[in-house]
C-alpha cells in the first residue's frame, strides 16, 4: 500500500479535514467569507504544507488568506492536538483560483451564445 498512496497524501488528506472545521475557529475580523480547503499539498519531508483555500462570499479574498496565514501557528497547535504526528507541517495558505477561472470561461461561453443567438 505505501507505494500506492504515499504517507504525505494521506497527511495531506488528513490535514485538510482537520482544517475545515478548525479554520471556523479562527476569529479574526478580517476573516471575510465562506473558507473551504479546496486541497493540501505537503512536502515530501513533511516539514510544510500548502494549504489551498477557497473563499466564497468576498471580493477580497486576499485579506481572508492573509488572516490565515497570520493564524497558522494557532491552527498548526490546534492540529497537533488531531495529528498523530511527531511535528506538525507549517501551514501555508494559498488563494484557489480555480473557481474564479471557471467563472470566467463560463461567462465567455455565455457571452459568446448570446453573441450567436443575436445573429
């Protein structure tokens, strides 16, 4: 089994569960929207990991992803306590754009058949 799924994707899985309900701890004001961890990626080393979240209800979501990664020493305590780890990973966020991507091809998409459809 270890070749098929390596321990750091297994961290990584387990990681990001643990986090989805620990980020909704974090209080910080600027903390705007709806945070989903979208995927982890963690080092082969398993010395750090990146964090790829999602925030839904901003246009700002730079300052949500900037109040985690100003939390993520609290959030890596509070993971130590889950984690049958010796060191927790350090955390670092980062803003998934997929959605935003997927947005604007959609829009195209739609511009684009109603562009056709007036013809």
């Amino acid at each position: 089994m270890p070749r098929d799924y390596p321990r750091r994707y297994r961290v990584a899985d387990q990681i990001q569960r643990e986090l989805g309900g620990l980020i909704r701890t974090v209080k910080d004001p600027r903390m705007v929207g709806m945070v989903t961890v979208s995927s982890v990626d963690v080092s082969p080393d398993l010395g750090h990991a990146k964090v790829f979240v999602t925030v839904l209800e901003t246009d700002e979501p730079e300052t949500t992803v900037a109040a985690l990664n100003r939390a993520s020493g609290f959030l890596r305590g509070r993971l130590g306590g889950r984690l049958e780890l010796r060191s927790v990973p350090r955390l670092v966020f980062q803003y998934d754009a997929t959605l935003d991507r997927v947005d604007r091809v959609e829009r195209l998409l739609r511009e684009e058949r109603d562009r056709r459809d007036d013809d």
